[in-house]
C-alpha cells in the first residue's frame, strides 16, 4: 500500500515538474542574441554594403578588363575571354533580396512608405544588375521560398524591365508620402528627397538601356522637366558608399595583397585615349611607370589587353614600364583624397548627364545636347577634384560638333572614361552603343568577340534545372557570347 502511495506522489511530482518545465521551455531556448525579427533600419545597410562590396568586386575582377580600362600582365585568363563562372552578383542579388522583400513587408504593414520607397529602389538596382549580366532570371518569385516559391521561374528580361521601371515610378511617388525617420541609410542618410533623384535618375538609365527596342521618347519627356520627378542636379545628389579611413570598412582594395593589385595594370587602350585628349584623369587612373616614378620625366604606358601570359609579362621590357592603377584607389585610398574618389557607386551625376545628351541628340526629349554633354564632363572632372577648362573642351576631339554620329560618339567616349572603376555600368552601356570601337583582346580565346554576358551559376541546373533549361531554350545557348533581349 505504502508503494502504492509513493508511487502516486511521484508520478504527480512529475508531472508538475514536466509542466513547470513546459511554461519554462520557450524561454530557456530562446536565445536572446538571434532575434527573430528584424526592422528596416537594421537591414537597409547591410544591404546597401553588400551590393556595393560585390559590384565593387567585379568590376575590378571583370568589369574594368573587359572595357578596356585595365589589363592584366599576369594570370591574364580574364582577358582572354576564358571566363568561368562569375556568381558574385548573382549570390548577394538573391541573397540580399530576401531582406529588400522583408523591408517592403514590414513597410506595408507599418504604413512606412520612406521604407517602401527606399527598398523598391534598391530591388529595382539589384534586379537590374542581375539581369544586365545575365539576361533572363527568377524575378517575381525570386526569394520567396517561404510563399511556396522553392523553384522560381526565369522571366523575360522584358518583363524584369517593366517591373524595375513601374517600381521606380512608384517609388518617387510613395517617398515623402509618409513621416518616418529612415535610419540606417549609408547612401544618402535618409534623405528622402536624394532618394527620389536617384529613383528617377535610374529610370533615365534603364529606359535608354531599351531605347533600342521601344520607343521610350514619352517616358523621358515625362521625366525631364517635372519637379515632382527630381532628377540629379549636381554631384552632391551622387549615389555614393563613402569607405572610411580605419577598419573594417576601408575600400576593399586596400586591404589587397600588392602583388594581387599589380597583377591589373593599365590598359593601352585607355591610355592612349586618355593622351590623345590631353585629359588629366589619366594621372588618378593611373600612375608613371615604375621604371619613370618620381623622376622628372614620368611615362605613362599602358600594355595591350589580351596577351598570353608570358607576352604580357615581357611587353615593353616588363611590368617596370607596365604603369600601375592610381594610389588612390590601394594605399593612398583611406587618405583625404582616396576617400573623394575611391567609392562604391550606384549612379552618378555625370552618367545622368550623358544620357540625357544622348537622348536629346537623338530627339528623345527636348533638350540642348551640348549643355547636357559638357555638363557631364564637368561633373566626372569635379568628381575626381579636377576641372574641365575651355581648353580642353573646345578641343577638336571633345568639342560637340561634327554630324550626329560624331557627337554620339563623343558622348560615348566621355561617358566611357567617367565610367572607371565605377562598377559594371561601362561594360553595359558600351554593349547597347558600341562606342567606343573597341577591339575585341589581341589573344582572346572568344573566336575575337568581345563577352556580352555571364554564364548562370552551374549550380542552377542542380537546385533549379527547369525553368533554367527553359530559359536557356528561350534566350539561346548559355554562353558569354549569347545576347540578351535589349541586345538583339
């Protein structure tokens, strides 16, 4: 009997523990340094710099070298065309997407429309980019696979290009629309009305991107002219990451090994440009040859892109007359100067001004071409603390005169040169105008054409095989020669 009793008040202690230890179970394992949720202002920056980092990363990799603004006269594979898999846009678009959706569902919830306007932004810039290198991608279902969207379909790049523009419409008219503070914007430190400038800045970007396959005259003129569709002005409305002097967020060629920063030289075809028009860029670009530094007769040289290895290394006596990329973007880049000039970039006022040039040289908009296009120079040399004088824009190689074609192809050139090291932007923009001519690498391994694209990840036919078959069916073969819609 006593066995009994005992055994009753046992089995009721347990159970009284068992419960006590279930109200406590939830918060013994929750861990109070992994929150659950996350607001807006703690992702926007993370964000922000990853994109900026990755872009960065293959501009100077890739985006440089197949421009022809640098070469390589070691490991020179980039500038033979010998391209392998190039995923880091791809990675941080997707992987960063899923905190831009999290912004505009928190947003939508909050009725925060600063919040709103800023993501749509950054969804429309990162979407671009992923479709720029690509072509057609997951888009509409893209990082929603908590919605059910675990295998997202790959959209026309006509259809990517709808989205991004009608989502850049709508953030120019959401913004400002709401009361809310934005924290945690390194790009323009939650000034709403900078934002509205780059948003209708970009839609002159990527409209002229397609000009080539509709006739996109209204949009523009609807943009140009209307205060209630701000565009840029000067170059203190450039969408800029600003690095900083100490770690850990120094501009990432800094912490470089120097012989990996050497490895990138400059590239003769931009040096030769550079010098045809007298043009003072060249010496931030650039530095003299080691063989001439800090003499009194520095030499500028670059070496041609594309040489096998072992002609790169050689050409013109060796790396000791191959001249270097600017200081200010390796050592000198946390110094006063570097900080003005080495930055992550998204649009800039220059661009704007170029395309606006182009636009109206083409009867686009209304507009005077030439005011457009020396404004554009004005601002890339500002941009780099330098000025733009009569002399060098009167010029017969930069003053805007000649026929159409010769004024497009000065707008060209000089948007080309303000595009250094500013990400991926020259090479997209060169693929639509083909200004200027350049010639595809003197060794290339490309059958002598110039790569128009990146392959998809070869992880894709594991994780999503598809509807990535079906978009190789739809756009052509999966190869870097393969042209994207706006392209063909």
């Amino acid at each position: 009997m006593k066995n009994i009793f005992f055994k009753s008040i046992l089995f009721l202690a347990l159970i009284f523990a068992v419960a006590a230890c279930t109200d406590e179970f939830e918060e013994i394992n929750t861990n109070p340094n992994s929150p659950s949720e996350v607001n807006s202002a703690l992702l926007l920056p993370q964000i922000q710099r990853d994109m900026i980092n990755a872009v960065l990363g293959e501009a100077w990799g890739i985006g440089n070298v197949v421009i022809q603004h640098t070469a390589k006269n070691q490991f020179v594979n980039e500038d033979r065309y010998l391209w392998g898999e190039l995923n880091s846009i791809w990675n941080n678009v997707y992987d960063n997407m899923r905190d831009v959706n999290n912004i505009l569902i928190q947003s939508e919830e909050l009725g925060q429309n600063n919040y709103k306007g800023i993501a749509l932004i950054m969804k429309s810039w990162m979407f671009s980019l992923a479709t720029d290198c690509y072509g057609d991608i997951p888009y509409t279902e893209a990082s929603r696979a908590k919605e059910g969207f675990v295998y997202p379909k790959y959209e026309t790049q006509e259809n990517i290009y709808n989205g991004i523009l009608n989502d850049l419409k709508t953030a120019n008219d959401v913004l400002g629309s709401t009361g809310e503070v934005v924290s945690g914007d390194v790009i323009f430190n939650g000034d709403i009305e900078k934002w509205r400038k780059l948003a209708n800045s970009l839609r002159v970007r990527y409209l002229m991107r397609i000009s080539n396959k509709r006739d996109v005259s209204a949009e523009l003129k609807s943009i140009v002219g209307d205060p209630k569709q701000p565009v840029f002005g000067s170059n203190a409305d450039n969408a800029v990451y600003d690095y900083l002097a100490s770690a850990p967020d120094q501009f990432p060629q800094f912490t470089n090994r120097i012989g990996s920063f050497n490895e990138f030289r400059a590239s003769k075809t931009a040096v030769d440009m550079l010098k045809t028009l007298n043009d003072d860029r060249m010496f931030i670009f650039f530095r003299p040859t080691p063989a001439t530094e800090g003499s009194a007769s520095p030499v500028y040289e670059g070496i041609p892109n594309g040489l096998a290895d072992a002609e790169a290394l050689q050409y013109n006596g060796g790396p000791q007359n191959h001249s270097r990329i600017g200081e200010l973007y390796f050592e000198q880049s946390i110094s006063a100067k570097g900080l003005q000039i080495a930055k992550g970039i998204i649009m800039t006022n220059a661009e704007l001004q170029f395309l606006l040039a182009e636009a109206a040289e083409k009867g686009l908009i209304t507009a005077d071409a030439a005011t457009y296009y020396n404004n554009g120079i004005k601002a890339s040399f500002e941009f780099y603390g330098l000025t733009a004088n009569d002399t060098y824009l009167n010029q017969p190689t930069v003053a805007y005169t000649g026929t159409q074609q010769e004024k497009l192809v000065k707008i060209g050139t000089q948007k080309w040169i303000a595009f250094f090291y500013t990400g991926l932007e020259a090479w997209f923009d060169w693929r639509r105008t083909g200004i200027p001519a350049l010639q595809p690498s003197v060794d290339n391994q490309n059958e002598d054409r110039i790569p128009v694209r990146f392959i998809y990840p070869i992880i894709e036919q594991g994780l999503n095989g598809d509807n990535r078959a079906e978009a190789v069916n739809r756009q052509g073969a999966d190869d870097i020669n393969t042209k994207m819609w706006y392209l063909k």
